[in-house]
C-alpha cells in the first residue's frame, strides 16, 4: 500500500489568487463540488418550473397560461399549451432531471466536495480533470438548454428519445427537429464529463486514502461515491456511442435505428437496415443502472447523516456496504424490465423479471438495516434528521410499486400508465432529493461556515413531506384505474373523469414547488447572515468534521491525518463526548 | 321647341350619350368556360369512419362523409378541379381578400383552397377539440403547428406557386389541398364540374386543368375581345 | 417533532392504505373481458396483498420507533435491536425471496400464455397498422388472403392506408380496411401488427393485454374476449403530438351480429 500510496500523491500546487482561479477555473474539489451543487440548483429550479407547467396543463388543458406564447408562438398560440409543447416540456423535464440534478448533485456535487475530505486527502487524484469534467458538464447544460430556442423547440421524444421518433428528423414532427439534435449532442458531452469524473472518484478512494483508513473504515457515504461511480464508468461508457449513433442517423443519412419501409408524413423514408430496438437495449442498458447511480449516493448519505442524529451506529455496517455493492452489481442484470412489450423476445422478459425481483432483498435489508437502527435510539431531529427519515418512509413507498412493476405478467397491465410515473417519481424525485436536502442541511456549515436556519427547514421538511405524498401517492390509483402517461391531456371518455384527481394533484404540486423556495431563502439567506459554523457542529466523527468549516485549501492545513476508528462510533464514552472521532488516538477506546 | 333650351338640351344629350357608352360598353375582356368531366370508371369513394373522434362520429352518424379524391356527379363531372391559366397570361390582379379555411366536423373546408401567391388565408378551427394542420409543399416552406379549440385563426401565405396537400396529424382521414397560382384567372369546379374564367384580354392562353388524383391536361384558347369560348376537359378514370 | 413525524406517517400510511382497499370503481382496474385476464388480476392482487403489507408495517415500525426515539430523556443508553443485523438479512431473503420465487414462478405462466403460447389455429386473423396517429384494422375479405403492403402505396387521402395496390394485385381488392377492431365474442383473435412510421402500442385495459408495434418487425397478439361490448384501444408508446389521442374502438359482438357487420363491410369494398 505505501509504495502505491508513494506515487499516487496530489499533485501540490500553491492555492490560486486570482478571482477566476479560485472561483471559477478552480481546480480545488471544493469549488467544483459547489459549482456542481450550483448547477444542479440552477436545473432543478427549471425542471420544477417545467413540471408546474405541465400540470397546470394537465389539470386545465384549455388553459390560457399568460407569458407561455412569448417562450414559444408556435407551442402555445393564444397562450394555449398545444399538446406538442407539453411533449416538449415534458422531454425537457426529465433530461434535465435525471442528468443535470439527479446524476450532479448527489454523486458530483457532494461528492467532488466531500470524498477527498472523508478519505483524508488533500484533493482528488487529478485536480485538472475534476475541473475539466465540471466545465463539460456546463457546457452539456448550455446545449440542451439551447433547444429552447431553436427553430423546431426542443425535442419531445421523452427523456428515453426511443427511435425511429427521435432518429429520423424534423419530419417525425414539430419538435423532431434541431431541438433533438441538441439533446443528442448535449447527453453525449455530459457522458464524457461523467466518464471524467468517475475516474477521478475510483482513483482517488483506492489511492489517497490517509493512513489508517482503510476501505473498511470508509464513511457509507464514500462507498456509495466509489461504487457508483465504477458503475457510471461502465453505464456513461455505453450511452456515449449510443448518442453518436443517434446523432448520425438524424444528421448522417446512417440507419442505425431506423428500419426500412418506413412512411412519415407521407415520405417514404431512404433509411434502411436499422433496429429501434437497438435504442432501447443500449439506453436502458444505461437508464437502468442511471437510475441506481441516482439512489446510491443517496442511500449512502442518508446512512452516513442517521447515526449522527440518532447518536449510535447503523445497524449492521458491513451488511449495508454488501447491499450497495450488490444492487451496484445487480443493476446490470435488468435493463430489460423496461422492454417487457417493446417487441424484443417475450422469453428475455422472464429472464429479466428475476434479478429485477431480486434486487429487491439488498434493498429490503438495507431498508431494515434503516428501521432497526432507530429502535432502541434517541434522535435529535434536525432538519437533516427529518429528511433522512422521510427518505426512508419514501424509498420503502417507491420501492414496493417496483415490486409489481418487475413482473411481466403485472406489467402488461400497468406499462405505461401513472403507476410507472408514481414509482419513478418517489424513487429518484423524491427520496434521492430527500437525501439531497439533507446532505444540504447537515454539510452546508462544512461548506459555507454557516449555519441553516432550523426553524425554517422544519417548514420546509414538513410541508415537503406531505406534500410530495399528496402528488405521487394518487398517481398509483390513476394507474390501477389505467390512467396512460405521456398524454398531453385526457380528452376521452374513459379518462376523462379521472381529470378532478389530477387537479388536486396539480394543486398538491404547486404548493409543495412554492414551499421549495422557503429552502432556497434558508439557504441563501444563511450564507449571507447565518450563524457562523463551529468546526463540529453536529459532533460527528467522519474526517470532514476534523477540519475547520469552511475547510482551508488543502482540506487539512498540512496535516496528515492518522485515522484510528470506525466512521460511527457514537453513543459511547469518548474525549469530547458521546463520540469517538475517526482521528482520535487509538487508545481511546468504544464502550 | 323653345330655342332657349335646344342648346343646353342637346349637350346634355351628347355626354348622356358618352357616358352611356362608356358605361355600357363592356371591358374588352373574355371569358373561357366549360366542364370537366371523365370518361371510365372512378374509384369508388368510401365512408370515412370517424370513430376516433367520437364527436365527429356523431354528427355523421347519419349520413358518413366520404373519401374526397375523386368527387364526381351526374353527367361525369369532376368536383373540386382547378382550370386557370398556365401559360400567355395577362391582365391578372393580385390576390388580396383573405380566404378562409376551415376545419368543421373534422373536415377540411374547401376541400381545394385555390388561391394566389402572397394572398392571405385564415385556418380556422371550428370544431371543440385539436386540430393540427400539416402542409406538405415541397417548393414553398414548410410548416406543422397545432390549433387548440378555441384559440384565433392561424394567417397563413405561400410565395411560391405550387399544389400542396394539406393533412391534419391528429386526424389522418382529413385531406385537402392548397393550390397556390400566379394568376387570378383560375376557376374550382363545383359539385356539377363547370368552371368559367372572365375578364380575359385578348389573347392566346394555356390553360390547365388539375385535379389531385387524374393529374393535369393543358388546351391552348385564343380569346377575342368579349368573346366566350366554351371548352372541356376529360380525364381518363380508372377503378384502382 | 419525532412524535409529530410518526402520527403523520401513520396516517399518510393509513389514508393510502384505505383508498387501495376501499377504490371504488373509479380508482381501479376496469373490468376484465379476456380468457386470459384473470391470471393478470390473481397475480396484482397476491402482489397487492403481500406488498400491502409490507407497505404498512415497514412504515407504521419506523413510524413507532421514530415515536419512540422521540420520547428518550437525556442520557439514554442506545439498544440494539435484538440480534442485530443477522435478523434483518434472514427476513428479507425468507420472507422477500419466497414471495419472489412464488410471484416468479405463477406470473410466468401467466406471461408464457399470452406471449410464449401459439395462437389457435382456428383463430380470426386481422391485421393492425399503428401509424401517427390512428389505428386501421384490415380483414382479409371474403377470398380469406390478405393482399401485399405497398409502403410506397399508402395515401391517406383515399382512404388506402395500409398502401394496397388493387390494381395489380387481385388479392387486395376486398380486403376490408376500417378503424374499429370489430371481432365475434368467445372466439380466438390473431393480430398481425405493424407499424408505418414510429414506435407505438397497442393496449385495451380490459383485455389485459399490451404490446409495442414497432416498425420493421410484424408482431403477433392473440387473445380471446369473453365479453360484448365497446373498449378502447390506445396507444401508450410516444408517438409524437398526437400520441395523447390516438386511439380506435374494440368492439367485441355476437358472432351473428359481427357476420353481419363484416359482410356490409365486404359490400362496400
């Protein structure tokens, strides 16, 4: 270890002087952990935006919305959402989402600022790159963001952009046309950022660990950033070419997606020779193992928040480690979940079906792992507390609807309707940005050397809390009632009387978006005028707390840091408490 | 007579008599006319059913609409042809009145909307639901934009003379035609295939006569001044 | 706030609970016309009983033990939950993995009947073209051959949308082309689907019954319906603007009535 630990040391700089040096092109991974986090406040700000409209919408499809002509004349003439503007919208919504916050903030964002510190180093393995990976990212958003304003709008394929709609070109229709380019281009550059990043995760948790820390001293939330990104690395690297391919086909006369045969808008198509299938195969063979790099970090951060609020270690720490590493492994087995109907082999449907169900015990062992160890404690419930339980009552809600999505037989009812939107939405929508504001709320004084405002966080958590419960809860029921999704507005007489049940979703939703903005007050206002932050508010005991917050430069002012103990040794009798730092001498010892 | 009044009479005569003239007499214009009418068998047009617009499929429950490709009548006649004047063209107005087309119990109304280039038309949506209208002009730009019920019609203009079918993406029985001309000496035949173009100088024309299924056929019509010259055109059907 | 958070657990848990098991008509599954159908109700509803009460007693347990965790005076001495971890790890995999294995083993019978089974040999064949945005329906007429598609040959316009070439290709003068799939009751249906443009789907909530059309394959479907009557057929792939609308009309007749109805529509072919 120490002749790899010899030539895997950061590079050394000097700290930058200059504004753009330290604020902008800055190559410390504290900087880039917060452009990231900025990033993805920045995207969800718009994805929420996106949903307001698509739900105003949905609840009122005639609706005037004043303003919406003047984002787009040809999308809501007489400020009337026209039902391809709301494919638009939607498409937006979730690339957004799913890339720019969901795959940011948890994993890039938290992580890129708190990996090097939890490990004990003093920067990520390659500082250059980290920035590089930032700035890729960035200019990914500008592009996608861009499709708003082209000729065409942006593309309306979904975040999924299934071929030959999203492979042919601007005759598949309004919103068919430069728009989706873009996407294509702009997911492709954001692949290259994450694969960047990656690397930088893997290189720095296996070779700039302090002394003592080894991997079984690792915070959760430091598993969670390694293997999820070992399994972007190899998810990122399958949806590049896809990308490309796609990109060739709309623009390079290829057919890699598209069939011959093929008449749209009354023009026989020159393409030939390719399988729409092949989209799906190569997207979800990436979407499904997305989705878990989505949750992971989450799942870590709330492991690594709990024992600190609850003043004793999680149940069954290397149980919890198991089961990350098994989804991580397992995420790999089920893409084809989401192809049950798509017209690929039904007999691969059975085949698919099974891990699926059976990544379903880590998760259930992970979620007892959660309950069992709030039994028998007593909780200090910070806002960030609060959240990781919600996250828990939510993951265990999102998870369960999963249980019936994963069986084929169940799914040819349910494929497609509100059922799928309300699991996917209380998986990655709700209980990954729970993970997201509590990771918030507990480091934020690390980051900023502030604290948040309490009282208003417990406003935020609580109206959030019911709130989302009240929009994703009702979306099951519309789904058993054979509620279709994607539908720009329910005109038919078999869905129509289910409309009064998506208004009060709609108004569930602007309340609990309105209530968002009390968070970003909280966190705006407490930068500025928060009370400032001691080195360990919380009295935790992972290597982030060993510093000063915000912490200096080189993370740990020169020193080495020598690490003697467990991430979670709390409710023992320690130094400076109830808690034994990782850093503090070996002789100290647990109950 | 009283020679007091015989002057101021007579010259009252005499510019009666000139403005007379001028007001009666005819502008030098000609007039070509005549059917259009086929010979054989024309496919056979079928109901459309509408039942995926079920308020559609209402209102015609009764009597359906058929398929408009080819609407024939009595006496062979051809509906919704377009005769104008393709060739040694003169004397022709811009297109300044703007014309409506309308999209009422889910079909397109004119069938054939013949207008001239730069001229303005309204698309209107009539019915209570969406409609989307989707020109296919291969010369001309093209456009696809979606009309929800009730917003204001959508003015539209070509610049570029052309037949360009028109078809509604949602409602994909719903056919039509934009048939953009440079000349205003043009005529869409009716429900008994008679057209009739006036107000032609003397001259030699082209005419051609279009129709979207049988195609075209050109005559060549020299027009006298005041003159009518009685033509037709027959196109030959076939069932399939 | 510990307290608060385990009495509105419980009764966002319980309200939830309450409207799964008391839906009414509205909030549910609509009724189920297929021979197959019920297999698809039996397994939802085993999954439904056994994830409901998962649901609820993971979710009422954290909600007692955050209760719980709430009420502890200053000084507490944490507990461990008996046995540790080693409870959890048998529990999920006895309990989740015997559920699954269950679950795996009845839903692929089920599968395996509607997808991996042969059609009836005897069965109504009709072909089904998905195209932006509508269904037609085409029946082979009365020789009992379907003629050739003509991508090349379709126009909407007049009514040719499966792009038939009657003129040269005899077979395809009365093939009957409409936009209702019409069948008789209680008899075996084989779908031949296709599609002429994008990627859609076919699915009839009642039928239970769902597939993809894509374009470059012909996919087959088959089913039986056991009930009369008029069912929608929607189209749940993202097709483009028009997706939300796309749709055509089951209509399940008598096998008098439907001989009826296919031979007016044989006459005005």
């Amino acid at each position: 270890m120490s002749e790899a630990q010899a030539h895997a040391e950061v590079h050394h700089h000097s700290p930058p002087t200059s504004f753009i040096g330290k604020y902008v092109f800055s190559v410390d991974h504290k900087v880039i952990g917060l452009q990231y986090y900025g990033l993805g406040l920045l995207a969800v700000i718009i994805g929420m935006v996106l949903s307001w409209l698509m739900r105003l919408h949905l609840g009122w499809s005639t609706l005037a919305i004043p303003g919406l002509e003047k984002l787009s004349a040809a999308g809501a003439p007489g400020n009337v959402m026209t039902p391809e503007y709301y494919l638009s919208l939607m498409t937006m919504h979730g690339t957004i989402m799913v890339f720019f916050v969901l795959t940011n903030v948890p994993f890039a964002g938290f992580g890129n600022y708190f990996l090097p510190i939890q490990v004990g180093a003093a920067d990520m393995s390659f500082p250059h790159m980290n920035m590089m990976s930032f700035w890729v990212t960035f200019t990914a958003f500008l592009v996608l963001m861009a499709a708003f304003f082209v000729p065409g709008g942006p593309p309306l394929s979904g975040w999924t952009a299934y071929a030959p709609l999203s492979a042919v070109g601007v005759e598949a229709g309004p919103g068919q046309g430069t728009g989706q380019t873009l996407w294509a281009i702009s997911i492709a550059i954001f692949c290259v950022a994450q694969l960047l990043g990656a690397l930088n995760f893997i290189s720095t948790t296996l070779d700039l660990r302090t002394k003592g820390m080894s991997l079984a001293r690792l915070p959760f939330s430091a598993w969670a950033w390694f293997i999820t990104s070992v399994i972007g690395l190899l998810a990122f690297a399958v949806l590049l070419p896809a990308c490309i391919l796609l990109f060739l086909d709309r623009v390079a006369g290829t057919s890699f997606f598209i069939p011959s045969g093929l008449v749209i808008s009354d023009k026989m198509q020159a393409h030939t020779g390719g399988s729409p299938l092949l989209w799906q195969h190569l997207f979800w063979f990436f979407g499904h193992p997305e989705v878990y790099i989505a949750i992971l970090p989450a799942v870590g951060i709330v492991s690594h928040i709990l024992p600190v609020f609850m003043r004793k270690p999680l149940l069954g720490p290397r149980v919890l480690v198991g089961c990350m590493v098994a989804i991580g492994f397992l995420s790999y087995m089920v893409w084809g979940h989401h192809m049950f109907v798509s017209g690929m082999n039904p007999f691969s449907a059975i085949l698919f079906s099974v891990p699926t169900l059976v990544i379903t015990i880590p998760a259930t062992i992970a979620t007892l792992l959660w309950i069992g160890s709030v039994y028998g404690s007593r909780m200090r419930f910070t806002t960030a507390a609060l959240f990781c339980l919600g996250f828990i009552s939510v993951f265990i809600s999102g998870g369960i609807s999963g249980f019936f999505l994963a069986q084929p037989s169940i799914d040819t009812y349910l494929h497609a309707t509100y059922f799928v939107v309300a699991h996917f939405h209380f998986v990655m929508g709700v209980a990954a940005i729970f993970a997201m504001f509590a990771g918030t709320y507990f480091w934020m004084p690390k980051m900023t050397g502030r604290m948040m405002n309490e009282t208003l966080g417990k406003v935020h958590f609580w109206l959030t809390f019911v709130g989302v419960y009240c929009i994703f809860m009702p979306m099951h029921y519309l789904g058993l009632a054979g509620n279709v999704r994607r539908y720009a507005a329910f005109t038919d007489d078999f869905l129509s009387p289910l409309i009064p049940v998506h208004q009060f979703i709609t108004i569930a939703a602007l309340i609990t978006g309105a209530a968002q903005f009390i968070f970003l007050f909280n966190l705006i206002w407490s930068r500025l005028r928060g009370p400032k932050a001691p080195d360990n508010p919380w009295q935790a005991t992972s290597l982030e707390w060993s510093t000063t917050s915000p912490p200096p430069f080189d993370n740990f002012g020169g020193r080495q840091l020598v690490v003697n103990h467990q991430p979670y040794e709390y409710g023992v009798e320690g130094p400076d408490g109830d808690y034994i730092m990782q850093t503090a001498p070996e002789a100290a010892k647990a109950r | 007579m009283k020679m007091k009044l015989f002057v101021p009479t007579l010259v009252v005569l005499l510019v009666s008599a000139a403005l007379a003239t001028l007001a009666v007499a005819p502008p030098a214009g000609g007039t070509i006319s005549g059917k259009v009418t086929y010979t054989g068998t024309p496919p056979k047009m079928k109901p459309i059913d509408m039942s995926k617009e079920p308020t559609c499929a209402k209102e015609h429950a009764a009597s359906p609409v058929m398929t408009e490709n080819v609407v024939t009548g009595p006496g062979n006649s051809v509906e919704w042809a377009v005769v104008y004047v393709s060739a040694g063209d003169q004397g022709s107005a811009p297109g300044t009145q703007t014309l409506k087309f309308d999209q009422k119990g889910c079909q397109y109304i004119p069938h054939v909307l013949a207008m001239q280039v730069n001229q303005p038309f309204e698309i209107i949506n009539n019915d209570p639901f969406l409609h989307n209208i989707h020109p296919l002009p291969k010369i001309n730009p093209e456009w696809n934009k979606s009309q929800p019920p009730g917003t204001p019609p959508q003015v539209e203009k070509y610049d570029k003379p052309e037949f360009i079918p028109v078809k509604c993406n949602v409602h994909p029985w719903m056919h039509g035609y934009f048939v953009v001309l440079n000349t205003s000496h043009y005529s869409l035949t009716g429900s008994d295939g008679s057209f009739k173009i006036a107000g032609l100088p003397p001259g030699k024309y082209t005419l051609t006569a279009w129709q979207e299924q049988f195609g075209t056929q050109t005559q060549e019509v020299t027009v006298g001044a005041g003159e009518t010259k009685s033509i037709g055109f027959v196109f030959k059907a076939l069932p399939y | 706030m510990g307290k608060l958070f385990g009495v509105v657990l419980t009764v966002i848990t319980l309200v939830s609970t309450a409207i799964f098991i008391f839906h009414g008509n509205l909030l549910w599954l609509p009724v189920d016309i297929s021979a197959h159908g019920h297999g698809v109700d039996h397994q939802l509803m085993e999954t439904m009983y056994g994830s409901g009460v998962l649901f609820v007693a993971s979710q009422l347990l954290l909600g007692l033990f955050v209760w719980q965790a709430a009420g502890r005076k200053e000084g507490w001495k944490y507990k461990t939950f008996p046995g540790g971890a080693k409870p959890m790890v048998i529990s999920a995999i006895a309990l989740v993995g015997i559920e699954i294995l269950t679950l795996s083993f009845v839903g692929s019978r089920v599968w395996a009947g509607v997808y991996l089974s042969p059609p009836d040999p005897k069965s109504l064949q009709i072909d089904v073209q998905a195209g932006q945005f509508a269904f037609y329906f085409r029946y082979a007429g009365a020789d009992g051959q379907f003629g050739g598609l003509h991508p090349d040959k379709i126009d909407e316009g007049s009514g040719n949308f499966f792009g038939l070439n009657p003129r040269d290709d005899v077979a395809a003068r009365d093939d009957v082309v409409v936009a209702s799939l019409v069948i008789p009751v209680n008899r075996p249906i084989l779908l031949t689907m296709h599609s002429k443009d994008v990627i859609h789907s076919f699915y009839v909530r009642e039928l239970r019954i769902h597939q993809d059309i894509v374009p470059g394959l012909m996919i087959p479907l088959h089913f039986t319906a056991t009930q009369t009557g008029r069912f929608e057929i929607v189209c749940t792939q993202l097709c483009g603007l028009g997706h939300y609308q796309m749709k055509a009309y089951l209509d399940v007749k008598t096998q008098d009535d439907f001989d009826q109805w296919l031979k007016q529509q044989e006459a005005a072919q």
